[in-house]
C-alpha cells in the first residue's frame, strides 16, 4: 500500500489551492511584466517576472507546509498556519532585500509586483472557491 496517497475523502486541499494559484500565476505575470516593461523598461520587466515567481514559489511552499500539518493535528496546523504565515513574510522580505541588492533588477517594480501579485492572486483564488468552481475540493 502506498503511504503517501491520501485516504477517500482526505484531500491535500491547501496543496491543490496553491496548484491554483499557481496557475493563474500564467495570467497575471505576463500583464505585470508587460506593464512594469513599459512604466519602468527591461530592468522593470525582469524584476516583475521576478517577483510573481517569488509569489508563487511563497503560496507553493504555504500549501505545501500547510497540507503536511494537517496531517499532523489540528492544533499543528494551527501553529503552522500562524508562524508560516510570518515566517514566510519574512522570506519574501528577506527575498526581496537581496536579490535588491546583488541584482541590478528594479527595486520599485520588483516591490509592487510582489505585493500586486500576492494581492491578485489571493482574491482570484478566493472568489473561485467562494464560488465554487474548484470543484475537485471536498469542502465546495
């Protein structure tokens, strides 16, 4: 028997919401680019491209954390809900202040993309699961 298949009814459902947002990710990142490019040139380009992938990588490891926690116990999933969450804000930070400094990327696009992103691609995920479009989710 497989140890890592998930029982009927056992859904990894923050590993699939972030396969969503993800997704998505291949809707919003060409508009970011393409309006960074023009507002702030290539540099702007490539530091909005940037900063989607760093976005996505942060919703990507959120599930991923989040998904195994459950498995756990609630009480763990609850703890790694409130320090990931932190946690990974600090990494995105962190993130962010590097790759500012030791690249020659725009630290003005790469900031908005980041936060415009993170913004965008919350909402969307939210109001398909509100809406119930996600239906491979057990819960809609």
């Amino acid at each position: 028997m497989d140890k890592t298949a998930t029982a009927p009814g056992n859904v990894d459902v923050e590993a699939i919401m972030a396969a969503h947002v993800a997704r998505r990710a291949v809707w919003v990142a060409p508009v970011l680019v393409a309006v960074f490019g023009l507002l702030r040139g290539w540099s702007g380009a490539w530091a909005a491209g940037v900063g989607v992938a760093v976005v996505v990588g942060n919703f990507l490891l959120s599930g991923w954390a989040l998904s195994i926690a459950a498995r756990i116990s609630l009480a763990f999933y609850q703890a790694a809900a409130l320090f990931g969450f932190i946690l990974r804000l600090i990494l995105i930070t962190v993130s962010l202040l590097v790759l500012g400094s030791l690249t020659e990327l725009d630290r003005l696009a790469l900031g908005l993309s980041v936060v415009i992103a993170y913004l965008v691609l919350l909402s969307w995920e939210a109001i398909a699961v509100a809406r119930g479009k996600e239906r491979e989710l057990d819960w809609t």
